[in-house]
C-alpha cells in the first residue's frame, strides 16, 4: 500500500515539468521506500526502469535492452538480436526514443551498476553535455548505497553540478506511519511506531489484527525472524561503508552517550562516523536546546526507532531466541517495553511539537525545539520551544509514556524546573502528553495524546 510522500512526489513533478531537469537522484537507506516512490511517481509516465544487480557489465545492459525494446519503434533496431553494446549505445539509443516526447529512464541500485562499469558516471556526463536540447531523456539514479550516492554530487565528481534534483527519502514521521496502521487504535499505533520507526516495509510487517506478543513472537520470537534477520542487515550494510557505524551504534546503545565515551568503548576517533549516522537519522546528536550549536554539552542517541529496539532489546536475548526460548522471552520483552518506549514517545512529542510550530499553531517566530538539561542532571525538560531572534521559551512540555498523567503535578514540576531555564522573560505556556489524557490539565495548557501525534 503506497501513502504519503506528497513531499517528495511534489519535488519529482517540479523536476519532470521543469524544461531544465535532466538528472535526478533518489537516496536513502535500505527498506525506507525509494522503488515504491520512483514506482507510483511514474506509472503514467513512458518509463523505462533497470534495476543494478551485480551482473557483469554485457548483462546488464541486455537487461536494459529488453525494458527498451517494448518502447522502441518498429523496424528501427531489434534490442533483442542486437542489445546495447555499451553505454555510450544505450544513452544514444533512449535519447532518439525520446526525441519528441519525454521518457523517463530510472537506473536503480545504480552503485551496483557503478561497480561493473566504473566508466558509468562520466559516460553520464558526456551524454548530458552532448544530448543538451537534443532529447526529452530524463534519468533518475537511486541507491541505497548512501555514501557514494551522497558523494556523487560532489566537487571533482563527474556528476559535479549536473542534478537537477538531489533528493533523500526518510522514514515516515509518526502521523506518516499511522496512515500504514489504519486498523489500530492511536495507542497502539504509538507503540507499534515505537519498536519499528517509519520504515513502510517494517510497519507492513504488522498484522494489525493480532496482539503485541503475537506479532513479536512471529516477528522476533523464532530463529529467523524478520526483524532479527533485519537488524543484522541495517548493521551490515552501514558497516560496508567502513570507519565503526555498528561498533558506534553498539556503543551508544550499551550507554555510551558522550562523545569521549564512544571514543573510549570502540578505541577509536568517532567523529566522521557519528556524523555519518547523524546525516542518516539512525543517531540523534543532542544539546540542551539553549545551547549554541557549538556547545561541548552534547549527547547521542539512536534515534531510528527500529535500531532502537533492536540494540537495546532483542539483541540481548537473541542467543536465547535463536536456540529456542522465543516464546518463553516474548512476554518478559513486552513487560520491558513501556520503560523502553519513554524515549521513543518524547522524541515523538518534540516532532508534534515541530509540526505545529511551522503550522503557526505554537504563535510566530518559532526557532527551536528541543530538550533542555542542565549540567548537573537535575532540571530536565523533555521539550523547550524558543521563539524569535532572543530565543525566548515560550512553551515548556513534558511526555510520558503513560495512559492518564496528573495534570497538576506534572504542571508544578514543570515550573519548578524553570528557574533553571535560562532566557525566560514571561512565564512559558506548559504542555503535557499522555497516551490517552491529562486529567485536569491547566487552564492554557496543550494538551497532547497519541491521538494528536498519530491522527491519520
């Protein structure tokens, strides 16, 4: 089932329409959608898809061939008897193809492409620079390979300057990923976010008529289980782009949130690393959102929803699952997932909060949300929302992942910890979450259940 994207199916309809789009390139991590998108972007477009292999080079472009040839005019060449020859043959052959109307040719898994014909990129250049005005041709590169399809847009790459759009497709966003969980009360679509994030091939996975220990014991509770076998391949994956991203990972997971703590656990410097996984949203660098950008008080977490659960979870009792015990571990997990889901729902809270700032529905001038601490661990405030050029907190809030919460209680503990809160000048607006309500919340208080966050 295809939902949303209406971002990035909106930047890929401003690059079609455009007279100057020529070259785009569609990124992102392994499962989070980018086929499915490039898919439904093009089905009444003439298109032309090749999907890389790994195959020598000959073989992949009589591949190619055979997705031209139900497009090609007849008696003008017989892909089938003559295949491309190269891909100097292949560019010129689609280009004539689109000589008077528009056709979109979509290489997929282009790095695997790259890597049997290294040649690729710059016969990409030429062809762009010689066919200029002379075709309609519009080609779309997409990867999973993150670093080098990043990377090809840089300086002294050959593709330097020629995308005409560069676009990367995350995972869904918690009202994003409700649209895939329509059969679930907003609670548990909280929580189903919660362990798998907005991967749209993870949340299909969930059988929205079964119970929480029937889905973890079919999804994680046997040797062989998707999300076991799936957390091995996201680390594998980012561990093929070298430096320590599982070594990194593993460490903030074991609670190494400082970055002079995940030097020391991998014995190594980390910085390109975490600003790797940064980039990717698998990793979330924090700060007290009254900091400066440059502050040396700074954490990390694993903010990908699924590598989340994984590490801090199932990875624990995975030697067990494997041998046998799945069925017998499940209910011990679903006992620890309301202590593990707290950070999950305050993080979901913060994006809400996000949302209604660029929606004007938080006042004007919305600059910053985020969470605030002080040194001492003392005062923490789940969300701060600053405001104008002064970065004034105007609103000060607090999630947890509760049914019902005290409204009172929480509201005087909240202003409590504004005495620590540096910059206030009029006493900040409070909001408090809950899974389902706030009982007898303050007067001016938002009030924020999963039903606000995962409305469809």
């Amino acid at each position: 089932m295809f939902v949303n994207r209406t971002r990035e199916l909106a930047q890929l309809a401003t690059w079609w329409s455009s007279p100057s789009g020529r070259l785009a390139v569609v990124w992102g991590r392994r499962r989070v959608g980018k086929t499915a998108l490039i898919r439904h972007f093009s089905q009444d477009l003439r298109c032309i898809t090749h999907t890389g292999a790994g195959r020598a080079a000959p073989a992949e472009l009589r591949m190619l061939a055979r997705q031209a040839e139900q497009h090609a005019a007849a008696g003008v060449r017989d892909l089938h008897a003559r295949p491309f020859t190269d891909w100097d043959d292949a560019l010129d052959h689609l280009a004539l193809l689109a000589a008077d109307e528009p056709v979109l040719l979509v290489l997929d898994e282009f790095p695997e492409l790259a890597a049997s014909s290294p040649e690729l990129p710059n016969v990409l250049r030429a062809f762009l620079e010689r066919s200029m005005g002379l075709t309609q041709l519009r080609i779309v590169l997409c990867g999973s390979a993150v670093r080098y399809m990043r990377n090809l847009g840089e300086e002294r790459r050959p593709l330097y300057g020629r995308m005409d759009l560069s676009l990367q497709v995350h995972p869904f966003a918690p009202w994003e990923a409700a649209l895939l969980l329509p059969e679930l009360s907003a609670q548990d679509r909280a929580l189903v976010y919660g362990l798998l994030g907005g991967v749209p091939l993870y949340l299909s996975w969930w059988d929205q008529n079964g119970t929480v220990e029937e889905n973890l014991t079919v999804l994680a509770g046997q040797p062989g289980a998707r999300l076991l076998t799936e957390g091995e391949l996201v680390l594998a994956t980012e561990s093929e782009a070298g430096d320590f991203p599982a070594m990194v990972l593993h460490a903030i997971a074991a609670g190494a949130t400082k970055h002079s703590e995940i030097k020391d656990a991998i014995g190594a410097e980390p910085t390109r690393t975490l600003d790797r996984l940064v980039s990717l949203r698998l990793v979330e660098k924090m700060r007290p959102v009254t900091e400066p950008e440059g502050t040396k008080r700074k954490l990390y977490r694993i903010s990908d929803q699924f590598l989340y659960f994984y590490l801090g979870i199932l990875q624990r009792y995975r030697t067990e699952i494997d041998a046998g015990l799945g069925p017998s571990i499940m209910p011990v997990i679903r006992e620890r997932l309301d202590q593990h889901l707290g950070p999950v729902w305050e993080s979901a809270f913060r994006q809400h909060l996000r949302r209604l700032g660029a929606r004007g529905e938080l006042g004007g001038q919305i600059v910053a949300v985020g969470s605030f601490w002080t040194a001492d661990g003392q005062n923490e405030i789940d969300a701060v929302v600053l405001a104008g050029i002064t970065r004034t907190p105007v609103l000060i809030g607090e999630a947890k992942w509760a049914r019902q919460v005290d409204g009172p209680r929480r509201a005087a503990d909240l202003r409590r910890k504004l005495a620590a809160l540096p910059g206030v000048r009029d006493e900040p607006r409070l909001a408090l979450a809950a899974r389902e309500s706030v009982r007898s919340a303050p007067d001016g208080a938002l009030v924020v259940t999963a039903a606000d966050i995962f409305s469809d």
